[in-house]
C-alpha cells in the first residue's frame, strides 16, 4: 500500500531514537478500524480493511517507505526519576499530513521488544488494546485533545502478565509522541545542544507562532503550559482520572496520552484513585492540577540551561510562568464548569456557585456524569431524576433556587437553556464495569460484539438512545471498588 509516509522526527533528529523491526505476529486478524480517521489522515479504509491492512496493522508487511523507529525519553515515575526509558513496545513507523494539514504519527503499539524494553517482551494483551481503543475514542468524542485509535488487530499469540493473555497490536495516531521525558532524557546528561534541538523541532511542529516571540524558549514554555492546563480541565469536566501522570506520559502538544490505569468516577469522591500501583493518591482526581503543573517544572529544568544569560534572571521568568497556572487552569476549569451548569454569561460569584454543587455532590454521594446532564432536566420542571442521584440527605433546593435565579440573569429560554447544557453533558461516559464486561467478553470468549456496541454507544455520548439505558448506569453500589492496572 502506498502511503505518504515522511519522517521529520527521524530524519531531524539523530540520537533520538533507535531503529527497530517490528515482530511477525502469528495470524493477524483485523477486529476493528476506524473508518473515519482513516479519511481524516487521507487512507484507503477499503484498502485497509483487507490483507494489506491486517499486514500494516500488525507490523508484519510495513510500506517500503515506512521507517520504523523507537523513541528515547526518560521520565519522573511517581516522583522518581528513571534516566532512561523510551518506547519498550512501541514503534513509530512514519508521519502522514491530513486534510487540515497536520502532521500527525502513526504508531504500532504492542509490536514487539526494541532496545528500550528492559526486560519486557514488547507486546500488548487483547484487553489493554481493546480499552485504550474505547477510552481514546470515548474521549474524542467529549472534544477532549487525545491520540486517536486507528486499528486493532488480534493475533493468535499469546503474551505472559499475570496468566496467559492472547496478543493484539494497536495502531495509534497522535501530533506527536514528544514527551516532557524527552527533554528530561538529555538535559540529565547536560546535552544542552541536544535539548535546543528537540525545542527547535518541537517548536516548528506545534508552535511556529512562537519564533515569533523575542524570548523563543520562554514563549515555547507559556505555549505547553496552556495547553495542559486546557487538557487537565477538560479531564476534570468529565471525571476522568488519567491514574499515571509520569512526565513521560505528558506530550507537549497537549494530547492525553498512555490509557493504562485511567478511569472515569461514578460517584464524585475528589480523592479518588484508580490505578494499583498508587497507593499513596499522587494522582488522584484532585491532584491532577497540581500534578500538571509539578511536571511542567520538570520541563522548565530542562529549559532554563539554554539561556547564556544570568540563570537567576531566567529562573525567575519561568518561575513566574509557571505561578501562573493556577490561574490559567481556573480559567478553562470554570469555562468548562459554565456550559456544563447551563451559563452564557460570566458573574464573579459562578465559582463559588459551581463549588457548592460540588461539595453536595461529595456530601450527597452523586454520580458525577448523571448529576450533571439531569441538572438540564430542572430547567424543564422535572426535578426527580437530578434530585435521585443523591443518596444522603442535603439541602438541594437553596442551591437550585440560587442556580435557577443566575440562569435566568442570562435570559435564555428554558428550552434554550437545556439543550445547551445536554450538548456538554455526557449521558454516556465508558462505565467502568461496562468497559469491564466489553473485555471478558472479547478475551475470554472471543465475542467482539459487546466491544463494537460500546463504541457505538460512545460514538455519540450526548444523545440518548432507546434500549442502551445500562450504559447509562452507574457500576451497582455494591460493586468492589474499581482498581486499573498497566497493561505492560
């Protein structure tokens, strides 16, 4: 198949990166591609859909302009730095262009041990591929800046984790897979030069708006931070935990990145954390701000030395910078947290107004999703459904008699004013245990029906859809409390 495959990331930049084959896969299958991104990137889905596909997808015949490559990057795991990790189990085969004309990678992710793997075997299981499909996906749809799922693709193979799994490979589609990491991985051994050269790439291919700026690197810094403060808010709009926010899995174009141990709250319980190997709540639903910007620190480390001028005069510029992001995160945070309550307009008091749902919602035990999209039902005199989702007494109608008289300060209809808040509010996140039964199904009895279901589901999260009312529903209240675990 042909496929305008080009390479800047390799061909710019020597010593970032080790070429690496893919593994041969044992009867490849394709169990699912993503028509639609597919035409976006400006591929043959017809094409794709048949042998020369299932090859590509499962690395096992790539193009022969295809220039298969794993990237270095250290990074800061739960606080602790690792000098060098880089891809283990995944290769970058090339950059397409597509229609808005944005460069994008095309990755196998799953596709065998690279010089990176440390010990790993370099594969994926059917179940972690199938979740970072749905997950990824899911969040495309909420509007939220993600790498995007372009195929999947079972094999016959099977991989050790806890018990034998079958094999899948994934193909992934991002901006870019440059990392926080990937400055950290050469500022660690003071290659100044090669720092400045990954900013300067980095810069061309994300923000060339900043060559503009007569502090380069600074301006390249302001441009990162906005874009996670933008990402983490719109994290936080859902009620999704990302669960492993290493400065490895922070990409500087902003893109959630790295679906391993992340879920979505039912209840809200700020302090909530879902991933196994977290035992002290670093990343819980809470933190993720502070967590944002505690990484984005990590990144002006690594800048701050290319400047020949007194360090102290840069720190301090970054420094002031980076004190900004409460700010920054606050403002996209309560931009969010205004559509989602129903708001046109802008009152110095919508904060305080949001934050005292909020803390009703925790006191009250509320599902974070249902509460939300079931506030629009208010506007419409139909008060069972939002009021049902609390299962402790609290005082609902002073608060909803104080968001009533804001709402009607913006003198939209309350017709008007519903269907507004019913564009922003999910009706359909990936339920956990949903997500849960999708995976048994496809690894344990080779039923990929329950999978394609949910997708399709999620395909249109803000409308309701006769007969897919369990998506809809919480995990049962009985349920175990729900732990994630990395799929490495």
């Amino acid at each position: 198949m042909d496929i305008a495959f080009s390479h800047t990331f390799a061909n710019e930049l020597d010593g970032f990166y080790q070429s690496c084959s893919p593994e041969k896969c044992t009867s490849p299958r394709l169990l699912q591609l993503n028509t639609l991104l597919a035409e976006e990137l400006g591929l043959d889905h017809c094409l794709l859909e048949g042998e020369v596909g299932v090859a590509l997808f499962s690395g096992n015949a790539l193009p022969d302009n295809a220039k298969p490559i794993a990237q270095v990057y250290a990074g800061h795991q739960f606080g602790m730095f690792t000098s060098q990790l880089g891809d283990g189990r995944a290769l970058l085969i090339g950059e397409v262009v597509d229609g808005t004309g944005t460069r994008r990678d095309i990755q196998l992710k799953g596709s065998g041990r690279t010089p990176f793997s440390r010990g790993g075997d370099g594969k994926a299981a059917l179940g972690p591929v199938l979740r970072e499909y749905l997950v990824s996906e899911g969040m495309h749809q909420f509007g939220i800046a993600t790498t995007r799922a372009l195929a999947a693709v079972g094999t016959e193979d099977w991989v050790a984790r806890e018990d034998l799994k079958p094999r899948a490979v994934l193909t992934r589609v991002s901006a870019s897979h440059i990392r926080v990491g990937s400055f950290e991985f050469f500022a660690a051994k003071g290659e100044w030069d090669q720092v400045r050269r990954l900013a300067d790439y980095a810069i061309d291919r994300h923000f060339p708006e900043a060559k503009n700026s007569e502090d380069l690197y600074l301006q390249f810094f302001k441009s990162v931070l906005r874009k996670q403060a933008k990402l983490i808010a719109d994290w936080m709009s859902v009620g999704f935990v990302h669960g492993v926010m290493n400065t490895d899995n922070m990409t500087i174009s902003g893109e959630t990145i790295d679906y391993g141990p992340c879920a979505f709250m039912d209840r809200y319980v700020p302090s909530t954390v879902f991933s196994s190997i977290d035992g002290h709540g670093r990343y819980a639903y809470e933190n993720q701000p502070k967590m944002g910007q505690w990484n984005l620190a990590q990144l002006a480390k690594a800048l701050i030395p290319l400047y020949d001028e007194e360090q102290e005069r840069v720190i301090q510029r970054f420094v002031d910078e980076l004190d900004r992001f409460n700010d920054c995160y606050e403002t996209f945070w309560l931009d969010n947290m205004r559509a989602k309550f129903g708001m046109v307009s802008k009152d110095k008091g919508d904060g305080e107004l949001v934050k005292q749902l909020l803390e009703l919602m925790h006191q009250g035990g509320a599902d974070f999703t249902l509460a939300f999209r079931y506030l629009a039902d208010v506007r419409l005199d139909d008060e069972l459904k939002f009021k049902s989702q609390f299962n402790a007494v609290v005082n609902l109608d002073d608060w909803l008699a104080r968001w009533a008289e804001r709402i009607e300060r913006d003198g939209q209809s309350p017709e008007e004013c519903a269907d507004r808040m019913n564009t922003v509010n999910p009706i359909y996140i990936p339920r956990n245990h949903k997500i849960e039964e999708v995976l048994d199904a496809a690894v344990n009895r080779n039923d990929l029906e329950p999978f394609r279901m949910m997708l399709s589901v999620m395909s249109e999260p803000y409308s309701y859809k006769s007969g897919h009312e369990e998506y809809a529903e919480p995990s049962p209240a009985n349920a175990e409390p729900y732990i994630t675990f990395c799929g490495t």
